[in-house]
C-alpha cells in the first residue's frame, strides 16, 4: 500500500480535477492509516460543502477543531456543519470560539445570529446580523438575515429596506428574494410580490412532474397539472383560482394531497381533481401558488366569498352554541413557536358557560393532552376526523370556528362558515400586517396578539366577544 504522503498527493489531484468520488475514497485511505491527517479532513470537507452536505462535514470539522483548536476558518465551518444538523447548542458554541479568537469576524457573527433566530430570539439574531453587516457591507447574506429577523421583530420598513440592501448585492439571491415578496405580500402589494414569490421554488424538495411548466401563456385546451406545495391551508386557499386556468385556454387538473382529495372532488368544478401521490401525465404543470404570479392576480380578483361545501346535511340542533376549536398546527412549520396555542392558553374562552365545544384539533401535544385530562367535561364533541372531508361536514353545522393559523381556519373561512382567526404579532402574509378583516375571506374575523406571545390579550378578547356572541 502507497505511504500516507502519496496517497494525499493523489487525493488532492483527484480533488482538484473534480473527481469527488476517487478523492474521497483516497481521502479515507490517508485516514485509515493516519486518522489525523488535516489534509484528507479538509478535502472530505469541501467534498461535503461542494455537495451541498454541510451537516455531513461535521464530523471532520469536529476532528480538525480538536487538531487546530484556535483556526477561526475551522471553527466557523464547524459552526455552519452544526446548524446544518440542527444541533444549536454546539453551533452556538463553535461560533462563539470563533469570536474570541477573531470579534470581527462577519461569518461567526451572522452564523451566531442564524443560531439566535432559530432559537427564537430574534432581537438578538438582528443585533448579531447588524454587526456582521457592519463588518461587511457587501456581505449579502448577513443584510438578508438581518431582515428576516427584523421582519420577525414586526419592524417591517427597516426588514425591507435591509431586504432591499441584499438584493442590491445580489438580485439573484433566492432567500432575499422570497423574504421582500413577504413583506410585499403583506403590504397588499400583489404586484410586486407575486414575482418575487416565486424564490420560493428553489426552496421546495420536491421533484417536477412530466412535461413543461406553464407560465401564463395562452393555451387550446391542453391540461395543466396544478401541483400542491406547502401545507395543507396554502392548498385551500389557492383552490379557488384553478378555474382560472380555463381562461387562458387550458384544462385545469387539480392534484389534491390526499387528505383534501375527498372534499375537493367532491366541489362543483368541472374539471379533474387527481391524487397528489400519483398525478396522471399532462403536458403542462404549474405550481398551484404560482397562479398569484402566472394570472397576475389584483386584489379584486380574490373572491372572499364561500368556494367549498361540504358533502351531505349540516347537523345543527339549535341550543347553546356549537363553537369548533383548534389551536395549533404542524409541529414542523418553521413558525409554528408563534403560531400555534397550547389549549391552556384559551382558558379564558374555556370557561364560558354554556358553550359547546367541539374538537377540530387533529394531533395533541403533551400538554394539550394534560390540559385535556383535567378538563374531562371541556368537549362536548370529539368527532373523528379522517380528513378535510369530515372536518367540513363538521364544520357545516357549528355556529362558529376558532382556530390558530392552520388548515382548519382555511377550511372554515373558505365554506365561509363565521370564524374567528388567532393571528400571532407577526403575522402571515396573507393575513395583513394589521385589521379585523381580510379580503380573501368574508366571514374571517382576525383576533391579533397585541405583542409577541400575547396569547392572553387575544383569549380575552374572544371570550368577551364569544359571551356578548351567546346572548345574541
């Protein structure tokens, strides 16, 4: 077997003509006879990053930060690899070290931010982006986070006009690009949103189907494959404008995943709606949330009126009220931490008498589930819930919905049963940055917390209005 040296050698040719598979498979040679070679760790390093497998790197880094403790460029990249696995903590702390060893460093301080806003803490992770900017001022990246985490500060002006900074540096950057069509979005600007909006494709992993991708151009009935993305209220809402596929000549096809797929077929349109797991072969597809950018929607072509029904006869009994509730949502939303309530934060709302409430909330948290078991009288329904098609048939015959940001507000708003939407202090975009009301739903009513966590401000509210509501 060839001695340590010729092998790097060899490794380090492979690596820089391109050959990552031969480079990386002499790279673990060198290490199997010396596991602290820093030269065979730094290429299966940059083997990782070229590859896009940042989390990979992280066991190599971990080895070079132990053989070169007070190397800045190791200790940030350890950094990087370590908030690429999630791991916070560790990230936190590599990214420090960086920073006593080297204060100004731009890429510790933004890193260490990116760390904070995951963390929740977003007026640090502005702080920390502010100062690598400062550092930096051509550093694109770090004016994209800074306006990230203002926008998550609800400072919007200063989040866009860092935004705006970035894009300036670098117009092509995704990330900037899909964080000011937010704040567009949210300023009822659909105009210059829309086209921004679309950054968000580079994000999703998602694999394209057969055929081209249409772009608005005018068609002689070929059908348009309209392909679901994000959750399951962004289908929803967006449901609404795939009959508009028709006006520029083509043939909707409407791939609903398969928890809507029932009470989507079941609407009177007349057009396919298919299985999102096994989407028939079209010439054309298009992503169901590029018809914002695609039609070119204004605000008057929302319809906030009712575009779904349920299947079958509302039971309603008359009585006390039938109020549905739920609280929370996907646990993997990258803003659920301000989105979604724990049910003892409705306790206010809870303890109104002569009430019935009915479960909508599909999955429990541990602590929804113990604020359940001391409330064992709390519902008077807990219907089974298979998919939206039940939830509808349920939703069909309450007096009114309370939900968090999720699906079910979607789904309620959209049969434009009366419901009223907790709204956290910064907002979605499609919710505006402030008001009881929203043009695309008529019979949304928009509970907004006051302050970040301001959860009790709103419980309060809804529970004078809910008992004002009872003795109408």
């Amino acid at each position: 077997m060839a001695d340590t040296g010729t092998l790097f050698g060899r490794a380090e040719a492979a690596w820089r003509a391109g050959k990552a598979d031969t480079a990386r498979s002499l790279a673990d040679q060198v290490l199997t006879v010396d596991p602290a070679h820093a030269g065979a760790l730094m290429i299966l390093t940059n083997l990782c990053f070229a590859a896009g497998d940042v989390a990979g790197a992280k066991p190599f880094l971990e080895r070079l930060s132990r053989l070169m403790p007070d190397d800045v460029m190791i200790l940030g990249n350890l950094g990087r690899a370590l908030l690429a696995a999630e791991d916070l903590s560790p990230a936190a702390a590599a990214f420090a070290a960086a920073l006593e060893r080297e204060p100004a460093n731009a890429r510790a301080l933004d890193g260490l931010g990116i760390v904070r806003h995951r963390e929740g803490k977003y007026a640090a992770a502005a702080d920390l982006h502010r100062r690598a900017a400062a550092v930096d001022p051509g550093f694109a990246a770090a004016w994209c986070n800074l306006g990230i985490a203002l926008t998550d500060l609800g400072r919007y002006g200063d989040a866009a006009a860092a935004l705006d900074r970035a894009l300036a540096l670098d117009p092509r950057d995704a990330r900037a690009r899909f964080n000011r069509a937010i704040l567009h979005l949210m300023a009822g600007d659909l105009a210059a949103g829309w086209p921004l909006y679309e950054a968000r494709l580079a994000f999703l992993a998602q694999p394209a189907p057969s055929g081209r991708r249409w772009l608005g151009e005018a068609l002689a009935g070929e059908k348009v494959l309209l392909t679901p993305e994000q959750g399951f209220g962004d289908v929803i809402q967006f449901a609404r404008f795939a009959p508009r596929v028709k006006e520029r000549g083509g043939t909707p096809v409407l791939a609903a995943p398969r928890p809507l797929k029932s009470l989507l077929a079941a609407q009177d349109w007349d057009f396919e709606v298919a299985d999102a797991e096994t989407p028939p072969e079209t010439p054309l597809w298009c992503p169901l949330m590029s018809l914002g950018a695609v039609l070119n929607l204004q605000p008057d072509d929302i319809a906030g009126g009712a575009y779904l029904h349920a299947a079958g006869t509302a039971h309603r009994d008359g009585g006390e009220l039938r109020v549905g509730l739920a609280w929370s949502g996907n646990p993997i939303h990258r803003r659920d931490r301000a989105r979604s309530l724990r049910l003892a934060d409705l306790a206010p709302v809870l303890d109104l008498p002569d009430v019935r409430f009915v479960n909508l909330q599909v999955g429990l948290r541990p602590w929804d589930g113990e604020e359940m078991a001391r409330r064992p009288n709390l519902f008077a329904e807990i219907p089974r819930l298979a998919d939206f098609a039940d939830t509808a048939a349920v939703v069909a015959g309450l007096d009114l919905v309370i939900s968090a940001d999720t699906a079910v507000l979607h789904l309620a708003a959209a049969m434009d049963r009366p419901t009223w939407g907790l709204i956290p202090f910064v907002p979605d975009w499609r919710w505006g940055r402030d008001g009881e009301r929203t043009p695309w739903y008529d019979g949304l009513r928009l509970y907004r917390q006051a302050a970040p966590g301001g959860w009790a401000g709103v419980a309060a509210r809804v529970a004078v209005d809910l008992a004002r509501l009872g003795k109408d």
